[in-house]
C-alpha cells in the first residue's frame, strides 16, 4: 500500500463540534495520525448529536473517521499533564475552546512553545482570541451572521434564511486545514530551509465566511453597494432562477450571458427572443429580467426534470436538477466519481458516507478505519507512545482522569 502524504504528522484534536475537529478529519483523510482527546464518558459533544441509529450518532460516525481515541478530563491536573506529554511529541493542536480557556488550564501559546517549541497550535472561536467581542459565546448562525451571509439569503421581503447546513463551522473547519498545513510547511520546507518552529493560528467563525463574500467589502468601498437578498436570483444576471418542472421538481438552467443565452433560446425553441430588444443583451436581459424568467418558467413548468435533462447537454446548456440525498445516492455519476464510501463502523458495521474529498492522482487519501469507540485507543496512546504503565494507567482510569 502506497504511502499516504500526510503520514508522520501527529495532530492532537481536542476540539468538539466542528470548526476544529473537522480540520482534523480533513488531515487524517490524508494520513496524519489524529489522536482525538475526549471527555471521560461523555465524550466528544458530536456523539450526542442526531441522527441516531440504536443511540449512536451517524454524524459521529462521519466525522470521527480515520482518528484514535483517547479520554482525558482536562479539567484535572493529571489529565493536563497527559495533554502536556501529548503535546510534546506532536506537530499541531487543533481546538476550539472558549478564548482563554488553554490560559486558564495553565496550557496557553506561551507554555505549549515551551513543552514544543515545533508545535502548531491552531485555535478556533466565534470572534477570535482578541476584541471587544472575543469572549461573547457563540454558534454557527452567529458566525453566518457577522460574516454577513445571513443578510443575503432569502428574498428581499422576508427575513433572512439560514443556509441548510452549519457552513460557517465546516468552512472554518477547511480554512483551519489548510492553514495548519501553510504553518507546517513554513517550519519544515519554507524558503529558508524549514526548522523555523511552529506558531500560532486564529481562526473565526464569522471571518471564514467573510472571507468569501465575493465582492461585497470592495463594492461598498468604492461605490456604496449595500449588498442585499435577491432569493434565486442575482443583480446583474438573467435568466436565472431555480425553475420548478412539470413533475414538481426544481431545475437550474444557466445560460444569462451573451455567449450561453442563444443555446437557451435554442433549448426552449424560441429563437425569437434573439430579435427581441428587451432580451438583445445581458444588459437588456437584466433590465427585463420580470419578462424573460417569466418566459423559462413557463417552459419548465411544460416539461419534466428528466426531458430538461435530456434535451439540454445538446444544446450545451449548464443544467443541473436540484438533487435530494435519495437522488444522490442512486446517481450514476456520482457512483462513477467514487464520491461515496462505504466505511466499516466499530458500532454499526457498514455505514455509506461522503468519500475523501480532494481527489490526488498521486497521493489519494483513504478511509482506514471508522470513528473509534470512546477511549478504544487509550493503552495504546499512553501506554504505547507515552510509556505509561499499565498499572498507571489503571490509577487513572480509577481517579476519572482517563
């Protein structure tokens, strides 16, 4: 079995939720050994989120993949010794604690750079480890919210929606991999020959989501653009919406600009609307955008899902359904990718979830191993990597710290 790219790194994720720990199943995906730190018999807060299949968490099942596990009660002298000890023969430290909590511990930056000058700490909240916000408390929404993508979804007169999924953790969580990877290389291969230490990286809910608001900051700065919702739609672009079919499903044709809208035209037989002076441009299309998503719409509402998508691959026009997860997991493209997997839980055998995602021709990742059982890796972590004693480490299960 050829060599994963990221083995020989050891990343220590005593995170919970997701900005932190989802960063550390990106890596793991790759190869790095993840050792993930748990409370004494709760666990990782994940392990009590639904859905459950007989009690245990499916999403647990999803994001503990490729990790070890290892209970610690931080909380207690011992178990911040044994983080210490961790601490000392690893590369990077992801987490996601309230800012000042690892100070608190007596395990803040300044300490860890002693215990592991090498070490690469990378610490997640809503605000950040400084200003005037960093010590509010927080979630995913308030991080949708600050970040400002709150206020641009849903349509202009109703409240702001939700996103149908927790981005700002999962974005963060992807930033927070990539800058983990940006600190190691800079230690170990940068231009002046690696061996330069490790540091420290401040990650924000509200700033990963900031972070891709396109245009927004630049178009207020210079021209006063206070960006708002515009549901399906865009400003400066039509045709374009989300076209619900004969068969009551929904469908995106994306064909607004000028090279794409005559192969629309063709699609839905009006070439006419090419002579037309409201539709002549994209410009002109924008300005009478009522008119011509009026005349797409009435062409889908005439056809089903499968003849959209049927018809529109000839006449090269962007197409694609909106695809329920029953749609996904029976889609032959998606089998054909290997987008999914089938990973063999501990728990509950064989459970299909997402597959490892980028895809390396090289160097792919892989799934090893399930999401582990609460503490299934303590002897040989302590044990194996620290050297405890067995009969120490019976003590410490015995005090509540492991």
């Amino acid at each position: 079995m050829a060599a994963l790219p990221l083995e020989g790194l050891r990343i220590l994720d005593v995170g919970t939720r997701i900005g932190a720990p989802f960063a550390a199943t990106l890596l793991a995906d790759f190869g790095a050994e993840v050792i993930k730190v748990e409370q004494p018999g709760t666990g990782d807060f994940m392990r009590s989120i639904g859905p459950f299949e007989e009690g245990y968490s499916l999403w647990w099942a999803v994001e503990g993949r490729n990790k070890k596990s290892v209970t610690c009660d931080l909380r207690k002298p011992a178990g911040r010794e044994l983080l210490g000890r961790l601490i000392e023969c690893s590369d990077a430290m992801v987490e996601n604690f309230k800012p000042g909590t690892l100070e608190k511990w007596g395990l803040g930056p300044e300490v860890i750079e002693k215990l592991n000058p090498a070490l690469v700490l990378s610490r997640v909240s809503v605000y950040g480890q400084s200003g005037p916000y960093a010590m509010r408390p927080g979630l995913d929404r308030n991080g949708i919210a600050m970040g400002g993508l709150l206020h641009l979804t849903g349509y202009e007169d109703r409240p702001p929606v939700r996103p149908g999924i927790i981005i700002s953790d999962y974005l963060t969580g992807l930033f927070n991999a990539f800058s983990v990877l940006v600190a190691l290389y800079h230690r170990d291969a940068g231009a002046e020959g690696g061996s330069r230490g490790g540091q420290v990286i401040d990650l924000t809910l509200y700033g990963s989501v900031l972070r891709i608001l396109e245009h927004t900051i630049a178009a207020y700065d210079r021209l006063g653009i206070v960006r708002g919702r515009h549901g399906n739609r865009l400003a400066n672009s039509a045709p374009l919406d989300n076209w619900e079919t004969a068969d009551g499903q929904f469908v995106s044709l994306i064909a607004a600009g000028d090279g794409l809208f005559p192969r629309l035209a063709a699609l839905i037989g009006r070439r006419d609307l090419l002579e037309d002076e409201r539709f002549s441009s994209l410009q002109a299309r924008v300005q009478n955008a009522d008119e011509i998503n009026g005349i797409v719409a009435d062409w889908c509402r005439e056809h089903t899902a499968d003849e959209i998508e049927a018809r529109a691959p000839a006449h090269e026009v962007p197409y694609a359904r909106s695809m329920t997860v029953e749609d996904i997991c029976a889609d032959p493209h998606v089998e054909a990718r290997g987008d999914l997997a089938s990973v063999d839980d501990p728990v509950v055998g064989e459970v299909r979830m997402q597959g490892v995602y980028p895809r390396l021709s090289r160097t792919p990742g892989e799934i090893r191993s399930g999401a582990p059982r609460l503490g299934a890796h303590n002897e040989e972590i302590y044990c194996g990597l620290l050297g405890l004693s067995p009969a120490r480490l019976e003590q410490l299960v015995a005090e509540g710290v492991v």
